[in-house]
C-alpha cells in the first residue's frame, strides 16, 4: 500500500515540476497576415492567429480583432512594402465593409529600456526604408536620426519632458504609417526604471494618422 508520505512527496513534486514548466514556458507565436484593403476572410485563412474566434463586429459595417496577450507577430502582407515585426502582446485591426481600414501594435512584449527600444527602433526603421516607406515632407516628417548623438538627443528629449517623438511614413497613393517612440515609466521625475514604448498605426493613404487605442497597452515591466 502507498503511504501518505509518498503521495504528498509525489504530488509536490508534480506541482514543483508544473511551476518550472509553467515559468520557462512562452507560447508558440501566432501570425497575423494583414495589409490595408485586405479582406477580413483573406486575412483570417492567411493567419495562425485565431481571427475568426478572436473579432467581433459585423461583415457588413465594422469588425474589430484585438490582441491583448503574448505572442503575435504582424506580417504587413504587401508584395512590395510588406514587413514583419517581432512579436507582442498587444495589436488591433479594424475592418471595414470586410476589408482591413487600420493595423496598430506595439511592436514588443512588453516595454523595454531605452538602449533595447532603440536598437529595435533600428531594425524596424531599416525594414520600412527597404520596403519603399518615406518620410511625409508635409508634416515635416523625417528618418530617426540614429547616430550616436542623435539617439543621445532623443533619449534626453523623451527623458527630461517625457515627449513623444515621432515620425508619419507614406507609400504614395497606398498606405499611411505612424512611427514613433514613447517614454512609458520613468521618464520626466517620475521615480523607477526607464521604459520605452515604439507605437505603429497604419491605415489608408488618404485617411489621418491612425492612432493607436490608448486603453490598451502591454504589460508594465517588472
């Protein structure tokens, strides 16, 4: 006959077992294939994300799809100006009259310290120049400056007024973008760590820039 002894030894050692798993664990990523224009139904059979199971609103009006958990990773599904950015725990497309109007994201998992927001500002800055993106030159728009003085002059800028820098990419005749970079915590006195945000909005050429939903956002960093 088993003891009492064994069985709570063997029972704690499942739950330690489970609590290891359970903090090394990250989810697999899911996919959201999407471009402004693309169908709501080409965008749900081209993703891994459950879109289907995860929207809400009507095919005939408005229809929303909202993550709000790790890990996505958006793929702007143009031919020619498409990108894919790292993964994250927040994103939302709207739709209308089934066709995609607005993608917005923040292109991390969570918020991160102004060195790791900056090299991934980098990488994404680089994706959007090698996809045909430009800078809109009326609304005085330009590439990062992301020279050693210039990320110097943007981290003091974002610390010391807790601004917002930004900048709004066009494809001619296609697509809008909103490009920017925020301080979330830490900045401006505020006591605790620095952390920075990288928000994306896109949506129609012809429509205002997409803002991003301000009642959403990723975790705070520990």
């Amino acid at each position: 006959m088993v003891s009492r002894k064994k069985i709570i030894h063997g029972a704690m050692t499942l739950i330690l077992g489970y609590g290891a798993w359970a903090y090394f664990y990250e989810p697999e990523a899911t996919i959201i294939s999407a471009h402004v224009g693309k169908t709501f139904d080409q965008v749900a059979q081209d993703s891994t994300f459950p879109i289907k199971a995860r929207s809400g609103g009507a095919a005939t009006d408005m229809q929303w799809t909202y993550v709000s958990e790790p890990s996505v990773i958006i793929r702007f599904s143009d031919p020619r100006h498409g990108f894919t950015l790292p993964p994250t725990t927040f994103a939302a497309v709207t739709y209308m009259h089934g066709k995609v109007t607005s993608i917005s994201t923040s292109p991390m998992l969570k918020p991160l310290p102004f060195d790791e927001a900056i090299e991934l500002l980098a990488q994404l800055q680089q994706q959007f120049q090698a996809g045909g993106w430009q800078p809109w030159k009326d609304s005085d728009s330009s590439w990062f400056d992301l020279t050693p003085a210039g990320r110097q002059h943007l981290h003091e800028a974002l610390r010391t007024r807790g601004s917002i820098r930004g900048q709004e990419l066009i494809v001619p005749g296609k697509y809008t973008m909103i490009f920017r970079l925020h301080c979330h915590a830490g900045c401006a006195n505020v006591p605790g760590p620095e952390r920075y945000l990288i928000d994306i909005g896109l949506g129609h050429a012809d429509d205002a820039p997409y803002e991003r939903p301000k009642q959403i956002a990723p975790a705070d960093a520990d």
